[in-house]
C-alpha cells in the first residue's frame, strides 16, 4: 500500500512539473549538455547580473545554429552565463577573446568534426539591449563564435534544480 501511494505522489509530482515545462516559454528545463552542469533548471524573473545563468530561445541565431550543426536537438534553448553586461567592451582578436580588456576564453577554429566554427573580430561595446555570454567549459558555443546576444532572446535567469556536478 506505502509504494502505491508513494508511487502515486511521484507520479503526480512529475506531472505537475512536466506540466510547468509545457507553453511557449519553459519554466523548467533540462540541461542535456556538458557545456553547462547536466540537470534541471527553472527559470525565474531575477535580473540578470554577471556570473548569472541565463536561458536563450531556441528560436535565436546561435541556437538555430547550433541545431543545424546537430549539437543540439530542434526546440532546445541554450543554457549559457552571462560573462558581460551593457557598456563592456568585447574583442575577439584571432582566436583570444577580452572583455573590458582582460583575456577570459579562447576560441577553437573547428569543430569536434572539423568544421569552421563561426568568426566575429574586433571589438564591440554592448548596447543596453545585449549581453555576452560566456561559459567556462572550452568546447561551449558562445559568445566566443557568436559575439553579443540580444537580450530579447534571454528566456530569463535559470536556477537549478538539481544538476550532476562533474
């Protein structure tokens, strides 16, 4: 009787979130890439600040991108944190990227497959309608191949849930 109800509540509960994920914009979602930690997020009306991460449509330039490439599945938004916010300066020289004149990321010229990866030079002062994200892990499609992201394509700030920490 214990593992129906049990069964049951889990049941129920798994429903109600899938539920939260179901809409135009996701309240929840599922982090599938190594680029960010594997997990669960929720995004929330924080305002964006640095270090923050961010949830980016799936229907903007660089996701679009990224599913033609098959990186990433069709309807599936970035997970990305925010490196800069308006008024940074951001340069790409060659592969070396800065932000406000301090070197953070560089870029990779191909792909795992050997394909070009996606080039932006000089420097760029964001505007108070985009942001530039950036994420830690080497290999991450950001903001090194494709410069500032606008801000109508953030979802919002994603908290996790819960995430598998490597």
């Amino acid at each position: 009787m214990k593992v129906r109800v049990l069964s049951a509540a889990l049941t129920g509960a798994l429903l109600a979130l899938c539920g939260l994920a179901i809409g135009e914009t996701p309240w929840l979602i599922w982090n599938r890439t190594g680029s960010a930690p594997i997990g669960l997020y929720r995004l929330s009306g924080e305002a964006v600040a640095p270090g923050k991460w961010v949830s980016v449509s799936a229907e903007s330039e660089a996701a679009r991108w990224a599913q033609e490439r098959g990186f990433i599945g069709r309807s599936w938004p970035l997970l990305k944190r925010i490196a800069a916010l308006p008024g940074a300066e951001i340069c790409r020289e060659g592969a070396a990227i800065s932000i406000d004149g301090a070197w953070v990321a560089v870029a990779r010229e191909h792909d795992s497959f050997g394909r070009e990866m996606p080039v932006w030079s000089g420097c760029h002062t964001l505007q108070k309608d985009e942001l530039f994200l950036l994420n830690a892990h080497p290999r991450s499609l950001d903001g090194r191949y494709f410069g500032p992201t606008r801000v109508q394509d953030v979802e919002g700030v994603a908290l996790p849930v819960f995430t598998f920490e490597r």
